[in-house]
C-alpha cells in the first residue's frame, strides 16, 4: 500500500462522502440539535435524540474546525448542537439525561456516564471554536460531575445490590482517558497529569492482565476478576480504542516505554478477538470461552473496526512495529469491503458474524456522527 494515496484516500471519504452527509440529513433546523437516527438514504425515521449522539456530534464539528479548517459551515452546525444542549440537555445542574423528544423534552434520566463525558467533550471543543466562556463553564462543571461519579457512574440509578458483586467497569478510565487531554485548556496543569496518570495505572496495570495477555471489561474494586458474565466479559473494540488513547498520551508525556506497550497490548486483543473463520474483530468474548449473555457478541461492528485502524497506524508511526503495519492492511482491506457503502454516502454499522449487511441503517440509538468521521481524520493525519 502507498501510504500517501491511503492517507488522500482517507482524507477523501471524509470531506467528500461522510460529512456531507452529516451536514445535509442531521441537523435540526426547527427545534435545533441533530437528528441521528437515519435509515440508508438518509430519511429521518425517529426524531429521538440521545444526549450522547448530540455531545459527539457538536464534538466533531468543533474539532474539525479548529483542527483542519475554519469552514463556517462546521461551527454553524456545532453551534446548532451546542445550544440545543445547553438548553435542553441537562436538568439545569449539569445532570446530562440520556434521551430528549425532538423538541428538547426529556424522556430517559441522566443515568448514562457517556452523555457526560461527551457534553464536556462538546463544550470543550466549542469554547475554542467560539471564544465562549459559558461554553468553558459548562465543560468545567460537566467535567467535575464526571469525576465526582467515578465510584458509582449510574448513582442512583445503579440497579446491583450494594455490597454483593461491585464491579469496576473499564469504560469509565477509558473515555477519562481521552476526556482529559479535550479538558487540558480548562484544567489546572498538576490536577491534569495527576488524572492522566491514574488512568494510565488503572488501564495499563488493573483492567490490563499480563498473565491473560488481554484486558478485561470488569474487576472487582480489589482488583481482581470475578467469575461472573460480567468479570468474564471482554470487549476487544473497547481495549483497542483504548490503547490509542494510550499511545496519544505518551507522546505527549514522552514515554517511549509506554507506547510500546500499548501496542503490544493492542496487537494481543487483535489476535485474541480476531474471526479466524469468517475476519472480522467480535463484538464480544468470554475469557473463559464460555457462552455469553450478549446474543450480539458475535456481530462485527463499524466502531470496532475503524478504531482498530487508528490503533494500528499509531502503533506503526509510533513504533514502527511491522505486525501494526500488517493488521492495518488487513483491517483496512475488511472494513473497506465490508462496511462501506457503494451506493450511498456514509458507511454500514453493523453486519453478521460472516460479514453480511445486518442493519442497512446509517445512524440509530447508537450509531451517529462520530466514529466513522473521527477515524478518518486520525487515520488521514497519522499516515500523513
């Protein structure tokens, strides 16, 4: 592969295919905010809209405009977001719900950590867009409610008994990981690293299990894991994504040792989670090889696979690793044949165990404006 033509090609299907697709069927012009529940076409077949969707969205469009172009277009749609959020998107004490009607109404409780994280993610991102110093208020105080839920992210919507199996979930060190470095404009330099250094040793040293080679999606609060569906539980995509966080992080910090080890850590969860029959990266495993309790585990899923990308080509730049290299080939050819839709702009999110269109959707409860344009711009920006 000629890495300059993959790098156009990435940069590409980003400015020419997924966000003009975005721009033209998500925003709402009426009520504000974004529509993301989009059927192939493009046709808006549920006006729902999820807090976290709505956080991603207004992410990306600020990010893009203040990393690769000042276009109008970009802030005026993260701005639509923006604003509908701030109106609507919390019970006025920066409490994120899940969910809103289309006119901002809200239908599911702030029990979602993600619709937290990715507000202050949004605002962050818009206060430099912007200038805004309301927009920094909301992603400071946002993101102090995240950390002030790190013991118990769901609070009072917890639905386990306490003090029988309490479990440590990876998603919350995980996306703290990648929130901080968003946050850094806003946040007190010594606070920042001492955050940054604590995800790094609840990932790399408790979630990561050396003598298992994999990481694990839950541990029990002595870190240690549990023989339960939950502490069996492993999620190949979300270590991967993981681990580019990781590598993001000790370039920053300098830590040559560290990035080397996140891929290490990277190549093993591919190996481990790759379809040796059909390709693909599963959706879930048991690290016991037992049955598992999600019947979508054998799914192959657009996030899972694109984030896998970007791991593989940090891990090459970074370390010049040739298995990185390889994977990314592999992957990039999989998820290219697979995944991308000949006919119509966007990409395909979710296909059978044999790589088969499952869901012709382009964009659900789940599903929006965030992996698949995210993963081209770092995927476009590594290789270049």
């Amino acid at each position: 592969m000629d890495i300059y033509s993959l790098a156009n090609q990435y940069k590409r299907e980003l400015l020419d295919n997924i966000l003009p697709f975005w721009l033209e069927k998500s925003p709402d012009r009426e009520y504000g905010g974004y529509f993301s529940c989009l059927t192939r076409e493009g046709k808006v077949y549920d006006t729902d809209k999820f807090i976290w969707l709505q956080g991603r969205e207004a992410w990306l469009f600020s990010m893009l405009y203040n990393k690769v172009e000042k276009r109008q277009e970009w802030l005026e749609c993260a701005v639509l977001g923006g604003e509908f959020l701030k109106k609507h998107g919390h019970d006025g004490n920066y409490n994120w719900y899940f969910s809103l009607a289309r006119d901002g109404s809200p239908l599911v409780q702030p029990y979602n950590i993600f619709s937290y994280t990715f507000a202050a993610m949004a605002f962050a991102q818009l206060s430099l867009a912007t200038g805004s110093g309301e927009y920094a208020d909301i992603a400071q105080k946002t993101f102090n409610k995240i950390l002030e839920k790190e013991k118990n992210p769901k609070g009072i919507w917890n639905k386990a008994c306490p003090g029988t199996r309490e479990l440590q979930n990876f998603a919350f060190p995980m996306i703290l990981s990648n929130l901080s470095l968003q946050m850094e404009h806003l946040i007190d330099k010594e606070f920042l690293d001492k955050t940054i250094e604590n995800c790094i040793h609840t990932i790399m040293d408790l979630f990561y299990r050396p003598e298992l080679g994999i990481i694990v999606e839950n541990i029990t609060p002595e870190a240690t894991l549990s023989d339960s569906f939950e502490g069996r539980l492993v999620n190949p995509g979300h270590a991967i994504e993981a681990m580019w966080f990781i590598m993001d992080l000790g370039r920053i910090l300098n830590r040559q040792e560290l990035i080397v080890k996140a891929n290490e850590v990277a190549l093993n969860m591919i190996e481990y989670g790759w379809d040796k029959e059909y390709g693909g990266i599963f959706y879930y495993k048991d690290r016991l090889d037992y049955p598992l309790q999600q019947l979508e585990w054998d799914q192959k899923l657009w996030w899972v696979h694109i984030e896998s990308l970007i791991t593989m080509a940090k891990g090459y730049r970074l370390t010049g690793n040739e298995a990185s290299k390889k994977w990314f080939e592999t992957i990039h050819e999989y998820t290219w044949r697979n995944f991308k839709d000949k006919d119509y702009p966007e990409w395909f999110g979710y296909l059978n165990r044999r790589g088969e269109v499952l869901l012709s959707l382009k964009g659900g409860k789940w599903k929006g404006c965030f992996h698949m344009p995210r993963g081209m711009y770092e995927i476009w920006k590594t290789l270049e």
